[in-house]
C-alpha cells in the first residue's frame, strides 16, 4: 500500500515541478524526471522481490 502512495507522491511532484518549469527547459526536466522515476520503480521493484 505504501509502494502506491509513494508512486502516487512522485507522480504529483513531477506534474508540478514540471508545470513551474519554462517550456524551454522542459524537455531536460523531463528527462531527468524520467530517470529518477525509472530508478524508483526499479528500487521497489527490488525491494519487493526481496521481502
């Protein structure tokens, strides 16, 4: 259940982060964004083959 609210946390964060950030830079943002999320989902996934 916390896998879920903390999916759900990272998701509200990177919409808002990626609204306050200038079309510009966006596509770096994103990026960025994309590779901490992926490295999470990969973390919990981890974690949850593990317990």
């Amino acid at each position: 259940m916390t896998t879920i609210a903390f999916l759900l946390a990272l998701t509200v964060v990177w919409y808002v982060f990626g609204l306050s950030v200038p079309r510009s830079k966006r596509g770096l943002t994103d990026a960025i964004c994309k590779i901490l999320f992926g490295c999470s989902l990969i973390a919990i996934a981890i974690n949850h083959f593990n317990s």
